[in-house]
C-alpha cells in the first residue's frame, strides 16, 4: 500500500476507531499504529525480506535515539519496557503474516521467519547496546551520541548515493541467493527513513544542548513515527510534540471543530495533490523526456512553469493531509508551506517551502556551523560566515534528495541566490527605506523582486528535475533561447 | 463549528451533489461535454485522431467518444471559402503508425499544396484509426461527413473485410447504439446482437456524473494532453528499435481460419459497409474514392503462398479480383494501389511505411486528388 488514496481512506478509518478507545490509551494506540504504518506503507521491494527488515530497522533506530537521548540518570521505567514490549510485539505479530496467504496478508509481502527475526533483531540490540556501553562515559555530550548520529548520517548517505545503494542492494541479494546482476538503488526504497532520520538527529543534537525534554519511549516513539508525518513530513520538534502527546487523554472524544478543521485540510490536501499535482504530471511539467520535446522556448517555459506549480502543489498537497490527519488524532504538526511562490526575496521563500525542513537545517547546519566559526581565533568576514553557512545548509537539503552533480547543483544554486540577496539587502537598506516613501513605485519594485525571486526559483528546479548536468544546460540555454 | 453545522453543511453537498448529477442525467449532460474542446481554440487541434496505447509517452490517448475525438482534431475547424476538403479514411498505416505528424500522408499531401480543379487549396485531413474493419471507418465517416468534406479517400485492405470482424474494433462495440442504426438504415449483413457490442446501461445512475465518470475522465485526460501536443507536438511514443518485417514467410496458406484456399465469396466480405459510405458521402455531397491500401509483397521464402505474414496469395488475389467487380458494377470510383510501394518501405506490418513509402503513395494519389476537368 502507498500513501494514495486508498490509505488515506484507511487512516482515516483507523483515526475513528482511534477515538472510540477509552482516552487513557489514546497514547499507546499511537504508538502501535506508528509501528505498523511503517510496515503497512513499506512498498514491496524485490530483495528477499527486505520490506520487513528496513522498518524493523527503522523501529530499532528508534528505540536507540530514544536510549541515546534519555536525559542524564533517566531510569527505564515500567511504563518504557510496556513500550519496548508493545513495538516488539508489533513487530513480532505483523512478521506473523508469513503464515498467512498472499492475499491476506498485511505487510507488502512474506516476512522473515520468526527465529531468523528474533536472532537478527537481538543480535543488532546487543550490538547498538555494545557501542552504548562504550561511549556513555565520554565526557563531551557529542561524543555520546556520536556513534548514533554517524550511523544515521552514513544510511542516509548509503540510500541517497546511487553507487553505494547499487553496491549494498547487490551484496544484499548475494546474501539473499538472487540475481546481483539486477540489484537498483530501488531495492532499498525505505519507507520514512529520511524523516525519522531527521527526528532522531534533532532529538541526539537537543539532548546535547541540554533543550530536550525527559521523554517517556512511549512518547519518544509516538513523535519519532508520528504516521501521519512519517512519510512526507512535516518535521515537527519533540519538545512541542510532546505538549499535545500529553493532552491526549484530556481530548474530548467527539469534537466537531476538529473533525472540521481536520477534514478541512485533508480534503485540499487531496485537491492538490490528486487533482492538481497529479493532472500537472499529464506531460503538462518538465522531466527528462520532454525537456527535449518541447517546441520552443514558450512550450519550454510552460512546461518548467508547471513543474514548479506540480512540485508546490504535490508537496504542499500532502503537507495538508498530515496536518489534517495529525489534526484528527489530536495533534498539531506545524505548517510546511506558505504561500512561497507570492515571496519577494529568495530568503523569504525558503522560510515559506518546506518550513520544518529548512527550520531543521537552520537550527542543525547553519547555527552549529556559523557558531563554529565564530568562535575561531581568526574569524572571516560576517559576509564570508553567512556564504558558508549558506552553502552548507543549502547543500545539506540539495544533497538529502539524492547524492548527484545535479542536487548539489542545485543547492549551489538556492545557496548563491541566499548569499546574494542577503548582500543586496545589506546594501540597500537606506534606498529600500526611501522606496517606502512612495508607494507606486515600491508596488512596482515588489512585483519586480517577486517575478526576479520567482523564475529564480523555477529556474533553479531545472537543476532538480532533471537528472543530468549537460541537459540541464541545455535545457536552462534554450530558456534563454540558446541552443535550439 | 458544531457537530449540528457540520451535519448542515453535508446535508446540502449531498443535495447540492444530487442535484448536479440529476440536471446532467436530464440535459444529456455527456453530450454536450464530449463536444466541448480546448482544441482548435486554446490549444492547436489534433493532426490525426487520439489514439494512445501509452498515454504517459504518447500524450495521447485512445478514448469511445467519437465526438469528443472529432472535437479534438483540426477538421473541427471552420471549413474556410478557399478550401477542398479531403479526408482521408482508413487503418493504422494511414493514421501513420511509427510516423510523426508531419510524415503522415495527410500532412504530406497538405505540403504538396495542390489545388482543386476550381482552384481552391487542398487540405487534406487524417481520420484514420487503427485496427482493421470497414464498420469502424464508416462509423467515423459517419461522424466526418459533418466537417464538410469534398472528397473521402477510403484506404481498405483485405482484413477489414471479413464481416465476422466487423463488430471487433473497441470503438465499434462501445458504440453499439450509432452502428446498430446504420445497420439498421443500410440493413447492413452484421448481426446487432453481436455479443461485442458494448450497452451502455440506462438507467439514471449511469446517466450521471457518477455512472460517466470514465468517459469524462477520458474526456478532461484527452483536454489535458491537448497541452502536452501543443508543447511538443507528439501525439505517439515511437520506439527508435522495432522488429521489421519477415521476407521468409510460413507456407501456411491459412487466412482468417481458411486453410484451404478457395475463392473468397461476396457474402463474407463487408462490401455493404463500402456501398453505405458511398452513399453516406454522396448524401453529404462528397465525392468517394475507394483506394485498395498498399501491402508488403514479400521476396523471401514461400513468397510463391503468401505475399505477406497477413495475406496469403489465394485470399488477397480473391479480394482484389471481389473489390474490382463490386467497384465496377457499382460505379465507385476506386483505386488499387496494391503493389504501388516497394517492400523497402513498410516498416513493422504489411500496412505501415515508412516516410519515404508515405511518399511514393502520396504521389501515387496526386492524380485523384486534383482530378482533371
């Protein structure tokens, strides 16, 4: 099952069912249906058990950011081990499904048997535990976590790299006894790893600078596989997750409101995705095919203008139906978009696109980064800091969509248009001051500054639509009515 | 918001929701859609008739509603004072399978910019449709004749004869109620209760929004990919590989379930289906040419059975030696063009040329197109 319609129709089928429990449960139903929307949505993959063992991995790496993130003489309470207990569980019952016909089945398909399971899953606690053992006595906060954070980062550079995704899906296979011949990067397509990732990085990152809060595994596991948002996001932050997770139970069961406001979203959330999104990826939107079938550079033109509305509108679509459904069971994820194709600057466009995405790369590369180099003895210039902070974050997001020339690209690209608007504002402070004085000409230089930010922007997603570096050009030299 | 408000609001989507599918069922609501077009006024009409067997590449699209294809296509346009309307009618090969629009023979007879006998400008139009059967093309002529035709060009070849094929072709059996009344009207030798055809339900719910919602799908995705034409101008996917045809034949002499070769009767052929679009055209006041298509004329092994992986010997000369009788004793003006084009110039079938072959074929009509006195 993907995250279409039909599972829409499913959570929500599932969220009643969710508010008909008694209010003190509310929680652990959450936590349940996290781990089992990871193996419910897990799309089938053609290496043997694979499907199974990436979100049990994805359910594991929770249990160890929550370990890792206890905040100091944190004991394990009882109410944690009924955590562990129930995620097992869930684990252990969904595996159950390999003595149940195809057809019937619930996980995308036959599960590994249960001895192989509970000795691989065993095997990876005892291993994850080890590395614990060894650097819980370390005195930097940073090295602590250190372990965690680079096994995260390194799956996540092994999954976004094509070479090294290809190179694991073929070794896997050769331990699975099939073709390696045919291994893709595609074999290891894991369901919300990127977003738990990012969770579980800003909770290890937190528990350093001491601003996460204590958190039960049951909480911490409720935020980290939040279903709603486990596939798309938003990112939300576990401090503020955290405030309606304990309201939970204090909810009122049939709440009209938030039926309405729930529904309400979801129902544009499904406008824009399933109905405009998905009728811009008509051929109505740029890619590798007809970027070199257009006519002309107006059909060019259209086509990347569609684009950048498909990508607005499937993204921000989705985004509306993890609110609304986040809204449903009671919690309030944060806003993704804005409105940023109405943004006049390129800075203030990537504080309306993916809000929780470029909030997390503020706060995590950014800060830490800019914060690094100021406390150097010789510092650069505050312009060269922000360039660099810039270039970091930017690539940081670019490359998160895969590790290619063109991602980088295009994060160089989002990078250069930060640095040189910051530079221009800087610059033109006093002019821009003066502009206000008469308002027909600020109206014309904002429509100005928003058609330049726009079709900076569209034309940076050249970068991102298409796959190769040498069509890229072409592509952005006949926008420019070169090369035809 | 009160549980009282929210009960309100569903209350009247739901009537508000009836009420649209009622007023659709009464004024025939699909009918007046399917006329509806962005074609030929936001974005350029079609240079052939939708048809897509893979719309993601194609931008293109293989739908049941005749109008709504006409809609679509450049014919639907004003017919203008100075112009000599032909169109063209008949299988894949004409409708230019593996050829883009422009190498179609309709676009290459347009380019040659010929002129009619009274010197208006000929422009020539492409309603041919895949898929072999004479029912399918007069049911499209049918729909044409509106567009004003001077002349109609019918390619045919023997596999569009057999009148147990006629009812075959998708859009023939989803069109069951148009062919049942021409069958009806030229009482035609095609069972109507041919179990192909396709009835579309009526009761109320089928006639709603809700019961048509397939064909108004097609109907918005064929909209829809009217963009993608106007911005690449490709209406099918061609794949750069394709297995080109066999020289060396099977000596199977079988065709259409005959093993034994004999001499083809009038009564298993789809004459009546011609001798209604003549009549059809007349009656518009075109004129008809019955044009017999080019074929592959195999030199390889067992040439001497058949000329073709298609045609066997014996059923192809039969059918040639029926259409020239029935042409004759008819009066239609026909042409065959049988052999016109050399075996280097089909491409994946016996129908279908290459560009070059559309060439040799489009010269080879020249002569009817702007006949003399």
């Amino acid at each position: 099952m993907s995250f279409d319609l039909s599972a829409i129709a499913v959570f929500a089928a599932a969220i009643g069912a969710y508010w008909l429990l008694p209010a003190r449960t509310r929680g652990w139903a959450l936590l349940i249906g996290g781990g089992a929307t990871l193996f419910l949505l897990q799309p089938r993959l053609p290496i043997r058990f694979a499907d199974f063992v990436l979100p049990t991995g994805a359910v594991m790496l929770t249990v160890a950011g929550w370990w890792w993130t206890r905040a100091p003489n944190q004991p394990a309470t009882r109410q944690d081990v009924l955590a562990v207990a129930i995620l097992a569980g869930t684990v252990l019952l969904l595996a159950l499904n390999r003595y149940l016909p195809g057809s019937a089945r619930l996980t995308p398909s036959r599960p590994p048997d249960m001895l192989t399971l509970v000795i691989g899953i065993g095997a990876s606690t005892l291993a994850l535990y080890g590395v614990w053992l060894l650097t819980r006595r370390m005195v930097s906060p940073m090295a602590r976590i250190r372990p965690l954070l680079l096994l995260i980062v390194a799956l996540f550079a092994l999954l976004k790299t094509e070479v090294l995704a290809i190179a694991v899906a073929g070794a896997w296979r050769g331990l699975a006894g099939q073709d390696v011949t045919i291994a893709s990067a595609l074999d290891l397509n894991w369901l919300g790893f990127s977003y738990l990732a990012f969770r579980i990085i800003h909770t290890l990152i937190d528990r350093t600078s001491g601003i996460l809060p204590s958190l039960s595994l049951h909480a911490y596991a409720a935020y980290a596989l939040f279903p709603p948002s486990l596939v798309a996001g938003p990112i939300d932050r576990a401090d503020r997750f955290v405030k309606d997770f304990d309201a939970l139970p204090m909810l009122a069961r049939f709440d009209a409101d938030r039926f309405a406001r729930g529904g309400a979203r979801i129902a544009m959330g499904i406008f824009k995705k399933f109905v405009i999104a998905d009728t811009l990826s008509f051929g109505l939107s740029l890619n590798a095919v007809n970027v070199d079938q257009a006519v002309g550079t107006g059909a060019l033109w259209l086509l990347l203008y569609g684009y950048a509305l498909r990508l607005f509108f499937d993204f921000s679509g989705y985004s509306d139906i993890a609110i609304g459904l986040g809204i449903w069971l009671g919690v309030k994820l944060p806003e993704n978009f804005d409105r940023p194709y109405l943004r006049t600057t390129i800075t203030a466009f990537w504080q309306s696109w993916h809000k929780s995405l470029g909030d997390w790369a503020r706060f995590y590369v950014f800060s830490p980064l800019t914060r690094a180099i100021l406390r150097r003895e010789r510092k650069p210039s505050s312009a060269v800091i922000v360039g660099i902070g810039h270039l970091a974050t930017m690539l940081t997001i670019g490359l998160w969509h895969g590790v290619t020339v063109n991602f980088a690209i295009w994060g160089l690209w989002q990078a250069a248009g930060l640095y040189a608007h910051k530079r221009w504002s800087d610059s033109t402070r006093r002019w821009y001051r003066k502009l206000s004085e008469t308002p027909g000409r600020k109206r014309a230089w904002t429509l100005f500054a928003w058609a330049i930010t726009f079709h900076y922007v569209a034309l940076g997603w050249v970068w991102f639509a298409l796959p190769d570096v040498g069509q890229s050009i072409r592509a952005l030299g006949r926008l420019l009515g070169i090369g035809w | 918001m009160t549980w009282r408000a929210l009960a309100r609001i569903a209350l009247k989507t739901a009537i508000l929701f009836i009420l649209c599918n009622l007023i659709f069922v009464f004024t025939n609501g699909m009918t007046i859609v399917e006329r509806l077009s962005l074609y030929n006024l936001v974005v350029p009409g079609r240079a052939r008739l939708p048809y897509g067997e893979n719309p993601a590449e194609s931008y293109n699209l293989s739908l049941d509603s005749l109008p709504a294809m006409l809609a679509s296509h450049t014919v639907a346009r004003p017919k203008a004072a100075d112009e000599y309307r032909v169109l063209l009618i008949g299988d894949s090969g004409i409708w230019g399978w593996r050829l883009t629009p422009d190498a179609t023979l309709s676009a290459q007879l347009t380019a040659r910019d010929l002129r009619s006998a009274d010197g208006r400008r000929v422009v020539v139009y492409n309603l041919a449709y895949p898929i072999q059967a004479l029912m399918k093309d007069a049911l499209i002529l049918d729909a044409a004749l509106a567009h004003q035709p001077d002349l109609v060009v019918w390619f045919v070849t023997l596999d569009g004869f057999p009148l147990d094929k006629q009812t075959y072709p998708p859009l023939v059996a989803r069109n069951a109620k148009g062919v049942r009344a021409l069958i009806a009207q030229y009482e035609l030798p095609i069972d109507p209760r041919d179990p192909a055809f396709v009835d579309a339900p009526g009761d109320l719910l089928a006639r709603s929004i809700v019961g048509m919602r397939r064909p108004l799908a097609d109907w918005l995705r064929l909209q829809l990919y009217g963009v993608s034409w106007a911005l690449t101008g490709i209406d099918q996917a061609i794949a750069a590989e394709y297995a080109p045809l066999a020289s060396d034949l099977d000596a199977d002499p079988t065709w259409n379930a005959i093993a034994v070769p004999r001499p083809l009767t009038p009564s298993e052929l789809a004459i009546p289906v011609l001798g209604m679009g003549e009549k059809l055209t007349r009656a518009a006041g075109g004129r008809m040419v019955i044009v017999n298509e080019p074929i592959h004329i195999s030199r390889g092994a067992n040439a001497d059975v058949r000329y073709n992986s298609w045609y066997p010997r014996w059923a192809y000369d039969s059918y040639r030696e029926g259409l020239e009788r029935a042409c004759g004793e008819r009066a239609w003006t026909c042409l065959d063009l049988w052999d016109a084009v050399p075996a280097d110039y089909f491409t994946d079938s016996p129908v279908h040329l290459s560009p070059d072959g559309t060439a040799i074929l489009a010269d080879a009509l020249i002569p009817i197109m702007i006949p003399k006195g």
